[in-house]
C-alpha cells in the first residue's frame, strides 16, 4: 500500500470461508465496509471488497497506508502488507468496540472459536472447534435447510419455541436425519430449531470451559447476527452476552485493520 | 548449513536395508519392535539386530491398518498394522519377530493382529499399570526374566552376561551422547537444529548402535567444536510433547517452522525421552529397574501430580530450555496424552507457560486448521513479549 500526503487510512480484510469482509479505519474511526462472497477464488474476492470499502469511505487506495490480511484466505493474500489469524484479529476487533471483553465466541461459516483476551486485548488462550461443521454458521444454514426457513428467520424461530426438543447429535449429517424423524413425530419446528440451537451452544460451552469464561462475553461473527443463539448461548453459559452494535460478522477484518494501523505506525505510517 | 556429519547419518542410513538383508543372509535375525520398556540391550547382547518399527504420516497405511482394526483405534496403531498388511517397508519386510511391550494398551494389542492376521511371530512383554509398589516392580522383574528367556529361545543361544554388559555401555553412551546433543541444540547459538536432531534419533530406530554410537559421538564433536555455528533463528522456543511423532510425521513440525516458531526440546516418546532410561547395573534385573524408574509414560495411569515425574521432567525442561510454548500434539485416538492433556495444560498455566493441543492424524485435510492454530499461538507468545536469543540456561537433561 502507499500513503498519500493526507493522514492515513488503514485496511482489514478477513478472507472467511463463506465471506469476505473489509474494514477501513481513520483517525476518525470506522471509515467504511463490505461484505462479499468468498467463492472459489480467495485471491480475487479480497481486493474486490477491498474496492467496496474503499468506495464507502471515500477514500483511494492510496489513502490506505497498511493492510493486514486475515482468515482462511489469508495464505493467498499476495495484495496484504501483513497476514494475522482470525483469532488474534476477532480479539482485537472485540476488544476494539468493548475494551471490558475479556471472553470471545466468534461463531462463523466454518469454525467456532472461544477467545480469552486480557486488559490490553492480547489472546491469552483459546480453542476451536475439531474439524467438524458443529457449532458453525454452516451447520444451521444445513438446518434451516431441512425446515426451509431463510437463515435470517431461523434464530427468531428459535425464541418462539415454547419448549426445547433435545437434539442430540451436532454432526451435520446424523443431525439432519434426527431433525427430519422429529419432524415426522409431529415436534413443532420452533422447538426442533430451539433443540437445535441449545445442542451448538452446550457444545460451546464445552468449549469455553476449556479456557474458562471469564469478564464480559462478546459474541462475534456470522452467527452472532442470530437471536436465537445469543439466547441459547446465554443459558449454556449463564452469562450475558454482547452482540455489538457493528455488524459482527466484520469484527475479524475489523481486528485486522486495528492491527494495519498499530503496525503501520510503527512504521512510520 | 547441514553438518557434514548429519549427511553422514543420512548416508549410513541409506545403505542400512542391504546390510540387513546381507546380515539375514547370513543367518543374522531381526527384531522388530514397539513400545516404551522394550530393553533394546537385551535384544542386541543376544546377537539379534534391533530395529524399532513405525512411521507416521501416510494416511494411505491408516486406510490399509483399519481394515483389520477399528477405525476407532489409534493412528499410528493403525498405519503400524497397514505396514505389515502391505509388507513394502523394507524393514518390515526383513523382521523375524516383534517385541512389543505393555505400556500402551492399544501397541499391546497389535501383537495379538500381528500375530493373528500376519502370522508374525511375536514376543510380549507385559508391564504393570504402575511401578511404584514392590509387588509391580517384582512383576515386572519376573516378566522380563521370561521376555529373555524367550528372545534366547529365537537368538538360540543364551545370554551372556558380559555381551549383555557391553551392549549397556553401547547403549548408555548413546544415550548419553543424545542428550548432550539435546543440550546443544536448546542454547542460543547453534550449529545443529532440533529438526536435525530429531532426524539423527530416528536413524537410531535402524542402524547398528554400534555405528549409531561412532556417528553421533563424530556429530557431538563437530557440534562442540563449534562448526557451522550460526545465530538461533527468530521466534519463541517451543517445547513439543504428547504423543509419537512417528519418522515420516512432519506436518505439524513443518507448519511449526513456517509459522516461525522454533522447537528447542520435546519430550516425546519418539524423541529425548528413550534417552533418559539410566542402568546403574548392566543385569537383567537392573535393566528392569532402569526401564521403570525412568520418566513415565502418560499410559501410567496410578500417576497423581505428586508422583507423576513426567510432568516435573517437562517443567524442568521447560525451565533449563527457557521455553515460551509448549504444543502438546495428540494423535487421534492416541488416549493416554489426550487424557492427559487438560491436566498439562493446568500444570503449565500455573508456572505462566502457554500451551496448545494440537489433535491430527496422518490425513492432510487439517492442514489448514492447525496452521491457524499454530499461527495464533505464535502470535499469543510474542504478543508476551518473546524475543528471540534469549540467553539460555545451562540444558543437562
């Protein structure tokens, strides 16, 4: 990236497994973003968000003086200045818009992570999830595939149920065929989904008892956008949980870009 | 830059199947073996060639191995029994028998395949749960008194006390030598990495120790003499434990490297821990105490964070090799480190050292997944502060 004589912008882009997203930041804060889909070439869908992001905070990419690439696609970021995983980006975006954020759960297309940062925003520890799609925004678009529900409806489903139908499998596949003979016993869908949202979150939780959860909760990612699992959530944990008001799906290229300008100053941008 | 006595090490190892197939010519026989209290003196001071059996890495033999075994199980156990199903290794295909001890119940089992499926002639050693009552340790003593007895029977000759004696002094010296090699490579200045090693303690698995022994001792010369000294590379020093990692198993290692972290010590089974059994008394019976009083196995299960000296030989290194991280890789199904693991994890944490779990297998379908892991846990100790060329405290493991 080069830097003009103006003050200096600078770019996050998190190459996720279902999207691409980009943030640019300034001295005056959030300056612009876009959400793409990733598709089946990683290396184009960045700097084509990145054009997005740059055309909503007006700016050129010569206004962006550092840019930290991060996320799966992160390996075939040749346009980034620097590569950083999600894991460090998602704490530093959370801890960005919530400095008392202590404990991460970042939900997104294909993995799910639980975060412990400390007072600076620095990871301390972490786990994510086996090579598996439970506890993934991928998994509840394959649930809410089988009761054909658009996904942005499923999490208000989920809190209409006026009971919870336990689900007992997260595997993608043996789940879909325990929700389907659910379905055929004559369970009311808001609870099979409900079931289906309190099996991910237990499983989470799991999870997060391996770092311990401590201090605020954030939530972040695809899945944070989901009311139904900040609900499930909450009860699997007993704790209150913060969804940011920015989207959260952009906390990780929001990291990046705290990241870009931290580095970037450093060197003298 | 390699050491000219590394590339001696691979050499010698290049040329080591034709001198096995040569010595069975002459009527020579081969032990194979697995496990973690197989006395590899024993074998050699009957005249019978060790060899230790295993490698990691190719799922392909996983897929062989659980055609006989539930996928369930272990897999390095599994990729062990595709060996022998496909009989292409070139060690394998020119054992006698197998040894195989108790320690881990899983090894335990592959003798009854081997034998059952294989037809291989196999000679077990059983091992108490724990040794530290003196009805374990008189078990244990009997048990190899038989685990001898039926080696002379294979061998054909019986054990000669004094042969038995001089191949502990071969043994112990490489022993020794190994750990003085491990010393070097953990200080901040180098001119021997942990890859090359760890490289060099394979080889061991194959060659002759006699040979073993000359090449190491040359590879410790050259390294006290400094040769091909160089700066340690940038990044925090990683200490590697858990489960086997194999000959032929270098992901994690490689995804380690590329993330630009250092490995400066393990403790892995496949790695220094062989290296710390100590015979005090070159019999039969002070071999055995050697075999159980040395640093334990995680399929120990009577260990209690009190007793158990595996986990204070792990802080201890963690200390002497002034280590930031340490990733503990966990082998699917590989239960006792996986068992393990939180209890490590706890133990760490408490003296403020970092450490991850890395689970995988042989598949290549987690590359990706554990490179990010490694990636953020790197970037976890340097956002602490590490700083390459650290000074090091004096390593006498």
């Amino acid at each position: 990236m080069c830097q003009s004589a103006s003050e200096p912008a600078f770019a996050g882009i998190d190459v996720g497994s279902l999207t691409t997203k980009a943030v640019i930041i300034s001295n005056d804060g959030i300056a612009g973003s876009g959400v793409v889909p990733t598709g089946v070439r990683p290396e184009e869908s960045g700097p084509e968000v990145f054009r997005i992001a740059l055309k909503a905070a007006n700016l050129s990419e010569e206004d962006v003086a550092y840019l930290v690439a991060t996320g799966y696609g992160r390996v075939s970021s040749d346009y980034a200045d620097k590569t950083v995983t999600e894991i460090t980006c998602h704490a530093r975006g959370a801890y960005y818009l919530h400095p008392a954020t202590r404990t991460i759960i970042d939900m997104g297309g294909q993995d799910c992570k639980v975060i412990r940062v400390n007072g600076e925003g620095n990871v301390t520890d972490f786990a994510m999830n086996d090579k598996c799609a439970a506890g993934t925004g991928r998994f509840l678009e394959v649930m809410s595939g089988v009761f054909k529900v658009d996904i942005n409806e499923f999490g208000p489903m989920a809190l209409r149920a006026t009971d919870v139908v336990p689900i007992s499998s997260t595997c993608t596949v043996f789940a879909e065929s325990e929700v389907i003979s659910l379905i055929a016993r004559g369970e009311l869908p808001e609870n099979i989904i409900s079931g289906i949202h309190s099996a991910i979150s237990n499983r989470i939780a799991g999870m997060a008892a391996r770092v311990g959860v401590e201090g605020d909760v954030f939530f972040s990612g695809g899945v944070a956008k989901n009311a139904g699992m900040k609900a499930a959530l909450e009860r699997s944990l007993r704790s209150s949980i913060t969804v940011p008001a920015f989207d959260p799906q952009l906390v990780g290229a929001l990291g990046a870009a705290v990241i870009a300008e931290t580095t970037g100053r450093k060197a003298g941008a | 830059m390699t050491l000219r006595a590394i590339a001696n090490v691979r050499d010698a190892l290049a040329s080591r199947p034709a001198e096995i197939e040569a010595a069975r010519k002459q009527g020579a026989k081969v032990i194979g073996w697995f496990g973690y209290a197989t006395p590899i003196e024993i074998i050699h001071a009957l005249g019978l060639i060790p060899i230790r059996l295993g490698r990691g890495g190719d799922d392909r033999l996983v897929e062989i191995g659980a055609r006989y075994i539930s996928n369930q199980n272990c897999v390095f156990l599994r990729a062990s029994i595709g060996l022998f199903a496909e009989k292409n290794d070139v060690y394998v295909k020119n054992v006698d028998a197998v040894a195989i001890d108790g320690t881990c119940l899983q090894m335990y089992r592959m003798a009854d395949l081997l034998d059952y499926y294989f037809k291989v002639k196999t000679v077990v050693l059983c091992v108490p749960r724990t040794f530290q009552t003196a009805g374990a340790r008189a078990y244990f003593h009997r048990e190899l008194q038989w685990f001898v007895h039926e080696l002379e029977e294979i061998a054909g000759t019986p054990l000669d006390p004094e042969k038995l004696a001089e191949s502990v002094a071969l043994y112990s010296s490489i022993r020794n030598t190994t750990r003085e090699l491990y010393h070097h490579v953990s200080r901040g200045r180098l001119s021997l990495t942990w890859r090359e090693l760890y490289e060099a303690v394979h080889a061991g698995y194959y060659l002759s120790p006699e040979k073993y022994a000359s090449l190491l001792h040359e590879l410790l010369a050259r390294v006290e003499h400094g040769e091909n000294t160089v700066a340690a590379s940038d990044g925090p020093r990683i200490m590697l434990s858990g489960s086997v990692l194999a000959p032929g198993d270098t992901k994690l290692i490689e995804i380690i490297e590329q993330a630009g972290g250092r490995v400066v010590v393990d403790d892995l089974w496949s790695g220094l821990s062989p290296s710390l059994v100590r015979i005090n008394e070159p019999t039969v019976t002070g071999i055995a105490d050697a075999y159980m009083d040395r640093v334990p196995h995680a399929a120990q299960p009577h260990l209690d964070r009190q007793t158990d000296h595996r986990l204070a030989n792990m802080m201890r290194l963690v200390r002497e090799s002034n280590v930031d991280g340490v990733i503990y890789h966990t082998l699917r199904y590989c239960d006792p480190f996986t068992f393990k693991a939180v209890e490590v994890k706890e133990v760490l944490g408490n003296e403020g050292i970092p450490m991850i779990e890395i689970h995988t297998e042989y598949a290549g379908s987690d590359t990706e997944a554990i490179r990010t892991r490694v990636e953020a846990f790197i970037e976890l100790l340097t956002s602490r502060g590490c700083r390459p060329g650290q000074p090091v405290a004096e390593v006498r493991v």
